[in-house]
C-alpha cells in the first residue's frame, strides 16, 4: 500500500490543481470558442503532428478533457517532451511505482488513459491492455495510436525497418482482435478506429522512411457490464475414447472404437474451461454418454460425487444423459459402480468387463427457436407424408 496510496493520494492532489489551473493552462481561441494547445507546447514526436488538429476538431474536448488522464510513455524518445494536455500525468518507467506494465492508481479512477506509439513495443499487450481499462472509470476512455503496417513499417512481416524494438505490426483489424482478446464483451464500447494518414508522403518509397502521419487511432469508451453474459455457442464437444482430454480410472486401453471397464469400479475425469462450464449450464444444453454393456449390468453413475442414474441397462450403443448441474470448472469425475461386473470375459480372457465407453459428449443446442422450427418442420412433413 505504502507507494501505490502515496502515488494515488499526490496524483488525485496534482489533477486537482491542474483543474483549477485548466483556464489559465488551456488557451481558448475567443473567435471560435476552439481550444487551442498553449504556446510552446511540445508533446511527443508523433502526438505534436495532430494535436493542434485535435484542439481544433473538438478532439481534446470530447476524449481529454477531463481532471484525471494518464499519458503512458509520453516521452517515447524526446526527454523533453510533455504529457497530451496540460493536466495529464506523464507515465514512464521513472514513474513511481510503475513497473512497465501495473499502474500505482486505483481502480475506476481516470477519465482518460492516452498512449502514443508505445502499445508496439509491449511483449504482454493483453495484461496492459487490462491495466488501462482497470483504471478508467464507467464513460472513461482509451485512446490507442500506434505505427500503421502499410503507412509505417511498408512490410508484410517484422522487423521493423525503423525501429527495431517494434514486437509486432499493427492493421486496424489486428490492433482490435488485441483488444477483443484483451477485454471482456460489453466491458467497453468502440467509439473511434481510423487509419490517421494526415499529410502522409505516399509518393516515398518503402526503403526510405515516410512523412506526415502513419498511425492508426483508436478510442475505447469503458462501459458499465451488463448483469448477463455472453453464452458461447458450443456444439458437439466430443471427447471420446482416443480423446487426450479423457483420464482413464479402470478402463482398459483402446480397441476398436471403444474402452471396456476392468472390475467393479470405473471412472473418467475431464477438464473444462470457465467458457465450457457456462455454455452447458445453459439452456438447451446436455453431456451425454454413450455405452455397450457385457450383458445385464446394474449400473450407479455418479459426477463430482453427487448420483446422476442408478439402474439396469443391457444392450449396445446406450445413450446415457447426464444432467449438467453438476459440472465444474477444471477437473470433472464420472464415477460407475458396476456390482456385476464379476465374471471373465472368456476362458482366456480374464478380464471383469462391465460397460463399454464409444463417446462421451457435450451437446449445446444453438437456441430453443431453432430447436422449435425444427420440430416443427419434422412434424410438418410427417402430417405431408402420412398414409390416410
């Protein structure tokens, strides 16, 4: 706590006074009512192409103008550079309590976090991208600029030709599926992604470096998550007999499509995700096994230790359903108890066979319309096709 409250307390202290002081920091064009960027104010290389441009389109008043902004590696390669806006708080490795990837600010605390040109040079994109979007408050936004593949690097594939220190190219679609990958749905919304080509030199080739804007610009606005979810869509999740996701506990090993069980006791363990457990616990959802059985066999299943079915069953290719109440983020246990699994298979054979596992799947119906209109047009046709 020491640093992080010391940090907290003096950066909340410090957006205060800049607040107080915005009028007299923060030039206004009388004429046209446009802020405008004080005099001499030199922020980062790339950032100082459009910032005038941001004052004047109402940029700065929509994203950056707010008491508490971060600016993260503000000052990239010129030391004397200076935050976004006037009020905003430079963020670099020399930063307090900043390690390069956490930020010593509470949860829910900035109106806007701002980077320029930084996020390409970042191994762990998705924990930084996280630790943004942590410290900006609900109706808070992410302002993301980065060197555009084809304005920038002209290359299909790293390195860089300009700066080696470049750990990825970015696209507009590539720079999203980051952010898609990073953040929750419906956790933030999309406001801005542009490809920003302003006073761009397209007439330089791609072996000399290129002038004017070459960047991508993208503006995240962090939103309130809505109590419900998202339910993936999972289908036929078949982890069978050769399945690697499948621990065998009693079973023999396999042979032609199928494990036998060995004894009285049997079981078969499988992980599932977080993603996996939500899915089958919806609606329209259900794990199913499918088993032959050695003769008459009483047969008690259990999953996670709670009783699913107890009864007897003889015959090949059961199909067995299995509630999904029951199941569990990481590992899941199915456990048999088969009492009559006693006798040899053959005279050479000493194996105790009980039941025979061919599949064990998970089922998820893609919604109860589609489950509504396919009943309906299977009954449809039957009443076209049935006999008077």
């Amino acid at each position: 706590m020491g640093i992080a409250a010391n940090v907290i307390e003096d950066t909340q202290s410090r957006s205060l006074a800049s607040n107080r002081q915005f009028d007299q920091t923060h030039p206004v064009n009388e004429s046209a009512k446009i802020p405008v960027p004080p005099e001499g104010f030199a922020v980062g290389t790339e950032s100082s192409k459009t910032i005038a441009a941001k004052y004047q389109n109402g940029f700065v008043s929509r994203y950056l103008s707010g008491a508490n902004i971060l600016d993260i590696g503000y000052r990239g390669y010129l030391r004397q550079a200076i935050p976004i806006v006037p009020q905003a708080i430079g963020i670099d490795l020399e930063y307090p309590g900043y390690d390069g990837k956490t930020l010593p600010f509470a949860d829910n605390t900035q109106d806007a976090v701002y980077s320029s040109h930084c996020l390409e040079h970042i191994d762990d994109y998705v924990s930084v991208l996280r630790e943004w979007h942590r410290v900006l408050r609900i109706g808070g936004f992410m302002i993301i600029s980065v060197p555009h593949q084809f304005l920038y690097e002209k290359k299909f594939a790293p390195p860089s030709r300009w700066n080696w220190d470049h750990k990825r190219f970015y696209t507009p679609a590539s720079l999203m599926a980051e952010v898609e990958e990073a953040l929750a749905p419906n956790t933030y919304r999309l406001r801005q992604l542009i490809d920003n080509d302003q006073h761009f030199t397209y007439g330089i080739p791609p072996e000399h470096h290129s002038g004017g804007s070459y960047e991508i610009e993208m503006v995240l606005e962090k939103i309130r998550e809505p109590t419900w979810k998202i339910i993936p869509e999972l289908v036929n999740v078949d982890i069978g007999p050769k399945s690697g996701r499948i621990t065998w506990i009693g079973f023999g090993p396999y042979e032609s499509g199928l494990r036998w069980s060995d004894g009285t006791l049997a079981a078969i363990q499988f992980p599932l995700t977080d993603t996996d457990v939500k899915a089958m616990k919806s609606a329209y959802s259900r794990v199913s096994i499918t088993i032959d059985t050695f003769g008459k066999q009483r047969i008690s299943m259990s999953l996670n230790s709670t009783l699913v079915c107890k009864k007897t069953f003889n015959g090949w290719g059961l199909v067995l359903d299995i509630p999904t109440s029951n199941l569990q983020s990481g590992l899941n246990t199915l456990e048999f108890l088969l009492p009559d699994a006693t006798r040899a298979a053959s005279d050479s054979d000493l194996r105790r066979p009980g039941i025979a596992v061919r599949n064990v799947q998970l089922l998820r119906f893609p919604g109860r319309d589609r489950f509504l209109l396919r009943e309906k047009f299977r009954k449809t046709v039957a009443r076209l096709f049935k006999r008077p």
